[in-house]
C-alpha cells in the first residue's frame, strides 16, 4: 500500500500548490486502489489524493475501505482533510487504520478514522430503506 500511494504521489498535478499527495485504499475484496491530487486553475476545483482513490475503489464495484495510506511532503504527516474524512467515513468503520508516510515512505502518524473524525455522521445514522424522494 505504501508503493501504491507513493506510485500515485507521483502523478499528482500539483502545479500550483507544489504539494504532492498520494492516497492507497485497500478494500474488502484485497484490491489496492490509488488516488493523487489533481489541481485546477480554478483552485477551487482541485481534488484530494482520497478523493481519487475513493472514486477508484467505487468504480471497481468495492464498497468498504478497510486500511488507508496518504503519502505527502515535507516532514509532517498529511492528515487527511475534513472533506476527504467524510468521504473515508462513507465506506470505514471508525476503527480503520490510516496511516501516514512521508515520500521515502516511512509512517510519521498511524491513527483511526474514529481519532480523525470523532462523533462522525455516517450512513448508519441515516434510515436503512429510505422512502420516496421528498
Ligand atoms: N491534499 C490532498 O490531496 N490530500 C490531503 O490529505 C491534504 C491535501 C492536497 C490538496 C491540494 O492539492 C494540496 O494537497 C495542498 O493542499
């Protein structure tokens, strides 16, 4: 998993952040799915290295996240951002190990999604069978 994030980390297109991030999932079916940070000219448009790799792992037909690696720079760990905790929540449980590396690939922080994203709101909290829309 650390590979696969630092293999993503760099195809990242960070031009204008110059702050390179790669994301690996491993699913339940054993699959390693990647992600890397794609900016935008209109900055608001970029998108997280977890987001990618979320977005990797639906489309392969995976629907649960069972570890997490983010590779970033520099020599502090690249905690995920709040949107792309939520986006983790969505297929984890709270338990879920996300670890952190830097890009030689040594772990800097290992902590849950739970530690990450304490009192989240998740799927279970919404009704299992929703009725019509509206
Ligand atoms: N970024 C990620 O891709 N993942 C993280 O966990 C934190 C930040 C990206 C977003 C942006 O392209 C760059 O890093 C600087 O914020």
């Amino acid at each position: 998993m650390i590979e696969a994030a630092l293999a993503a980390r760099e195809r990242a297109h960070a031009p204008y952040s110059r702050f390179r991030v790669g994301a690996a999932l491993l699913c339940e079916r054993g699959i390693v799915h990647a992600g890397c940070n794609v900016e935008n000219a209109a900055y608001p448009e970029g998108t997280c290295a977890e987001a990618g790799a979320v977005a990797a792992m639906v489309l392969s037909g995976s629907r649960r996240i069972r570890a997490v690696v983010v590779a970033g720079d520099g020599g502090a760990p690249c905690t995920p951002c709040g949107g792309c905790r939520q986006k983790m929540r969505e297929f984890a449980d709270p338990a879920m190990p996300v670890r952190m590396v830097d890009a030689s690939g040594t772990v800097l922080l290992v902590c849950s999604l739970g530690e990450l994203l304490p009192h989240a709101f998740g799927p279970d909290l919404l009704p299992a069978e929703p009725g019509p829309p509206g």
